[in-house]
C-alpha cells in the first residue's frame, strides 16, 4: 500500500497543486508548474508536447517548446485573477 502511495509522487502532488490552483482561481501559480518544466526540460535535454522532442535531434522545435513554457510561466506571473 505504502508503495502505491509513493509511485510517482511527484505527479501526484502536481495533480493536486493543479486542482487548488483551479479551485482557487490563482492561475499565476501555474508559472510555478511552466517555470517548473522549463527548468526540468533544459536539465533533461527533452521536453514533450505530444511526443518527445530531443534536444540533439530537433533543436529548433526543442528551443520553440522551452521558450513557449518559459513564457506561459512569465504570463502567468502578470495574469490577474477576479
């Protein structure tokens, strides 16, 4: 039981970081999660959007994907909620 609740744990807590963030109409957090996964995608050398996209294969569409998230996470600093 207890190694269910640990599979993949870091998921699971964006899951729920997701759902307060929907919940409480904070939508500037999600730049926390975008800044999150540009951070993650630059370390690993791949990011995804529907498929993997690797760095060394496809670096243009690589950088387009990384800059995107990067500036989802910027926008969504400035986004006021009502």
């Amino acid at each position: 039981m207890k190694k269910i609740l640990l599979d993949k744990l870091k998921s699971k807590l964006a899951l729920l970081f997701i759902l307060i963030c929907v919940i409480s109409g904070k939508y500037w957090l999600f730049g926390f999660l975008f800044l999150v996964w540009t951070i993650l995608d630059i370390r690993n050398r791949q990011t995804y959007l529907l498929e993997i996209i690797q760095k060394d294969e496809n670096p243009i569409l690589y950088w387009i994907i990384v800059i995107t998230w990067f500036t989802f996470a910027i926008l969504s600093f400035f986004t006021v909620s009502s």
